[in-house]
C-alpha cells in the first residue's frame, strides 16, 4: 500500500484543535502500524511561526514553495479563516492541490476557504453552527447542512465545529483502511469515536 501524504493548512489564528485532532488522528494511525499509511505534515504561505487561536506558536513544516504533493488536504478553519479565505496565495495553492488529491477535509470554518476556492460549488456541506449562514452567503450553490458531524460528498468532505474534525478524521481513517485500523487508533487514543457516527 502507497503511504498518503496528508498535507494540513497553517494559518495564524487557526483553531488549535482543528488542526491538531486530525493531526493526531492520522499520525498516531501511521505510528501503530509501522509509519506504513501517512505522511503527515503541516504547510503554510511561508516558512515560520504561525500563533494559532489562544497564542500557541506552531512551526509549519512546509511553505507551499517546498510542499510534497498531497494526497489528502486538511483545512481548518478559527478566527483566521476570514483572513485566509481572502489570501490569494492560500486559494491557489488549495486549488492546485486538490486538482490532484484524493481527498480534500475541512474543519469547522475552514469551510470558508474551501467556498472562496470553489470547491464546494453544487455540493453539500457543513461547518461550525455560528457559520452556517456565513457559509450560506459564500457559496450560493452549496447546499449547506446544520446539526451533523460532517458531511461526505465523495472528494470534499466537511465537518462542524472544532471537535468534530477528530470524527471525520477517524471516518476517513476507516473509510480507506477498515473499521479494525480505526478501532485500534481510537482504542490507543481512548476516544469514543463510534458513539459520534
């Protein structure tokens, strides 16, 4: 099986666990099973210190200039996502690589960028409760989805507020690997990621 490359999106005022629980999801994924799955890093503009919600400094691992070519995109979203959606560099990189990715994931009001990218353009989705009609009056075309976890479009997928990124993480986890893969992550994580389906 080819290692997936997961590319995460860094920008300042990020919500910390929108890009952390994923990055836990589909790291500590690949550590139980001898590395074998994913190749997680995260990806910023620039090289640098990224301050994420709440002051925590995050170094991104690449700038879009040096990035290896991701098979899996995770945007999340925070505060940030209304500056991030209007940074040209961010929507074009975004639309370069999921041209060529498997599978494209936001989290929470990472939703935004995705709208400002056109990738949710005659899809359904979802995003943060207190975004919703944000997200309504971003993409016109989007059906846009309240009270579920996530929603499954096929490429794209989306998902709620915050602590809901953990629970598509673990449903994509399952979706390409199996239920046991998944099982065994959330055992090792101690989350109930089933009771959330």
């Amino acid at each position: 099986m080819t290692k997936r490359n997961v590319a995460i999106l860094l920008f300042n005022d990020v919500e910390v666990l929108d890009f952390a629980g994923p990055f836990e999801v589909f790291s500590v994924t690949s550590e139980l099973n001898n590395y074998e799955f994913f190749h997680v890093y995260t990806v910023a503009a620039e090289l640098g210190a990224i301050t994420a919600v709440n002051g925590l400094s995050v170094n991104p691992r690449y700038c879009f200039a040096d990035c290896p070519r991701p098979d899996i995109v995770i945007i999340p979203g925070g505060i940030g996502s209304r500056v991030a959606m209007n940074n040209s560099r961010v929507v074009e990189w975004l639309q370069i690589a999921a041209r060529n990715a498997e599978l494209v994931l936001s989290v929470c009001s990472g939703a935004r960028i995705l709208a400002k990218s056109g990738l949710l353009d005659g899809l359904e989705a979802t995003t943060h409760h207190e975004v919703i009609e944000h997200l309504r009056e971003l993409a016109p075309h989007t059906t846009v989805r309240e009270n579920v976890r996530f929603v499954d479009t096929g490429r794209i997928m989306t998902s709620g507020g915050i602590s809901a990124g953990i629970d598509l993480s673990f449903y994509v986890v399952d979706k390409l690997l199996g239920e046991e893969v998944a099982a065994k992550t959330a055992r090792y994580m101690e989350y109930a990621w089933k009771d959330v389906r």
